[in-house]
C-alpha cells in the first residue's frame, strides 16, 4: 500500500509503498477512505510524542471501511463503514472499567504508538471496545473529524468543560479544535468568543456561532481583552492551540470559579507550561484536561450530528492526497490554516 513516511524527526516525509498492515486478533484493518490532518500529527513529526518510533507512518483521525477482522472480534465485519476514536482503550484495564476509556492504562493510538492512517490501510486495536458505527447518510470525510478534533471538543467543553447555557465560552486557537469548540459550546447555548491571530480562522468561528471574535495579533493582553468583552470573565475557557501564551491566556481570561480546560498540546516532550497558580487558588479556578472521547460517549453526539444541530461537514475547508501531506505538515509549522483538511489516500487511483 502506499504511506505518507517519515524517517527522523522534522525532517521531510516521503509517500512510498509499505507492506499492508495485517489485523491483530482482537483488532482489524480497516481502509482508509479519510483521514484528517491534525496538529497532533504535526507534533508527532516534531518529535514531542515520546510514543513514536521510527520509522513512522502518521494519521490518527480517519473513517473507513472494515477491510479484515481477528479471529476474537464479534461485532465488526468486512464491508462495515466505521470511526475510531484515536484513544484506542484496551477494555479491561481500571480506567476502562470505570468507563474512562479515553485515558485507557494500555491504550494504542494509530499514528503514535503504531502505523497510522496516512495511508491506504490502517490495524485497529480492540474492534470490540473502539469501534463506531459511521451512518450511511455520513460522508468519510465528515465522519473522520468524529475520530480526534470533533469529538475531543465534544467532550472537553460538554463533559470536562461542563458548559451550560447562557455562559461565556472563549475558545483561545480556532483551527480544527476550537472551531468545533466554537459550534458545540454555541449549540450548547452558550456565548463564544473566538480567539485567534487569524481573520479567516475567525470568520469560520462567526459563521459557526462565535458571538465575539477576537483577532489577538498585535494586542499586549488576550486575557484582559476576554474578560472586557465578557463583563469580568469567561465562565469555561479552552487553549484549543497549546502554548505557553494560550494556556495563560486561557487562564487568564477566566472569571471566579470559572473552568480551564487544556486540549491543545504543549510544544514539548515534556508538555509542561507555566499556569497561573496564585490566580487559581484566589479565584477558585478549576484546571482540567480533556483527552479524546471514548467510543461509548459517541451516541448523544451523533445523533445532534443526524439531527443538523452540529455540523462537522462545514468544517472540511481542503482535500488533499497523499502526496500533499509532506508539504502540509511543513506548512503547519509556519503561516496557519483554516478549518480542516482531509487527506483521500487513494485519489490518484479513484
Ligand atoms: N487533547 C486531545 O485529545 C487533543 C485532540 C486533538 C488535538 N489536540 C491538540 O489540539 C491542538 C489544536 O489542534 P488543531 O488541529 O485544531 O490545530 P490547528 O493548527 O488547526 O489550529 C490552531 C489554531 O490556533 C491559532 N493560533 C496560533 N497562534 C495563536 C495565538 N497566539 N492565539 C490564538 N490562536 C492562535 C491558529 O491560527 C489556528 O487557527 C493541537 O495542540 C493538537 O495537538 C489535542
Ligand atoms: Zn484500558
Ligand atoms: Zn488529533
């Protein structure tokens, strides 16, 4: 099959043949029909994911079709159109059985801790725990944004975040995360404000229901100008980009007892970034994390996507194949995009 590759970090990535990959006995192979280009991907290239070995094939946001089954999976078959949340949970570990699947103890993620979907065939782990079931009326490229950024701000701003109607929601970083933040939180009832350096990203966050959009290129205090535009303060705020001055603005933007929600990832191995410590405690913050969604909490948000109350479609800006990821994972390291790009790994043969 052919892959998107990349054999050091940072270094530029090629497309090339690679062996197919074969189901372990509790997983399968699925075809990869979409597959979401996320910044996650980009840090994984980085090298700030301490999980990759190389050489690496990226790509963790995908949908497709179940291609080959293990002899231990009973619910899947071939031909079946599925998602997968890039958390791949083990099912009988603690946390599992807590339900806490998306912070599994022996989690696998494609595109991290094994080949990823940057190509034409990707192994899933566990069918029986992670996989779910794509509507036949959902297109791929649309029900790929369900496997990472879609889902993950479904369950950092409904659950971790615990939005309610009639609060202020910022969203600091409105790419393909805080844009969907941006819908789910304005569906919710709450009100937005959109947080970026980029117009177009803005414009996306107005037309998906951002109340106030906030270009910050060139202005000294994010989190001054959030809580003028909120009347003291976000009551949630996400860092939907992940760096040093978005978590702190993110903070920062915050009223009393208001909620932080981390989603972004930190530009490091480490992952560690200042927070304003003393300004929790005196104002009663909460700092939380969110870390993808698992496969059980999928159906209340399908069925707001069956009933056109979320959108993930309008989220797709760009199609690319593969041979354009080498030089879309170069570009997200300078000028920013907009909204999602999808990758058809096999339009050079459709
Ligand atoms: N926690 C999780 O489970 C999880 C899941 C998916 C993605 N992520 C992480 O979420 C983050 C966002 O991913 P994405 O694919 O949406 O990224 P993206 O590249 O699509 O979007 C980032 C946005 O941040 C904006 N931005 C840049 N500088 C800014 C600044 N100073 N202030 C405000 N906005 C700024 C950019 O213009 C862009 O619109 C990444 O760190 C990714 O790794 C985490
Ligand atoms: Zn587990
Ligand atoms: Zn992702």
């Amino acid at each position: 099959m052919r892959a998107v590759v990349f054999e050091r970090f940072g270094e530029p990535a090629q497309v090339r043949d690679v062996p197919d990959p074969a189901p372990a006995p509790h997983g399968v192979t699925v075809r990869v029909e979409a597959t979401g280009l996320c910044r996650s991907d980009w840090h994984g290239w980085q090298g700030h994911d301490p999980d990759i070995t190389l050489p690496h094939v990226p790509g963790h946001e995908l949908a497709g079709v179940v291609e080959a089954v293990g002899d231990r999976v009973t619910g899947w078959r071939p031909g079946d159109r599925v998602t997968v949340p890039f958390v791949c949970a083990c099912g009988s570990c603690g946390a599992c059985a807590a339900g806490d699947q998306q912070v599994c103890e022996r989690q696998t993620q494609p595109g991290f801790t094994h080949r990823g979907s940057f190509a034409q065939y990707v192994a899933l782990d566990h069918a029986d725990v992670n996989l779910v079931a794509v509507p036949e009326e959902m297109s791929f490229a649309t029900a790929a944004s369900l496997g990472c950024r879609f889902a993950t701000a479904f369950r950092a701003v409904v659950r971790q975040g615990r939005v309610a109607a009639g609060e202020w929601v910022a969203v600091h970083g409105c790419g393909g995360v805080g844009l969907s933040a941006v819908m789910i939180a304005a569906a919710s009832g709450a009100r937005v404000v959109a947080v970026d350096v980029s117009p177009r990203a803005l414009d996306l966050a107005r037309k998906f229901g951002a109340a106030e959009c906030l270009d910050v290129s060139g202005v000294p205090d994010t989190a001054a100008a959030v809580r003028d535009l909120t009347g003291g303060g976000a009551h949630l705020s996400l860092d939907a980009l992940g760096s040093p001055v978005t978590c702190a603005a993110s903070v920062g933007s915050l009223r009393r007892r208001g909620r932080h929600v981390q989603v972004g990832l930190l530009p490091s191995e480490s992952g560690t970034t200042p927070v304003p410590m003393a300004r929790a405690i005196a104002l009663e913050l909460e700092i939380l994390g969110s870390h993808g969604m698992a496969a059980h909490d999928y159906p209340p948000m399908l069925e707001l996507v069956r009933s056109g109350v979320l959108r993930p479609d309008l989220l797709v800006t760009s199609t690319i194949p593969l041979d354009g990821v080498p030089d879309a994972l170069e570009a997200m390291g300078a000028a920013p995009g907009a909204g999602v790009t999808v990758i058809d790994p096999w339009s050079r043969t459709r």
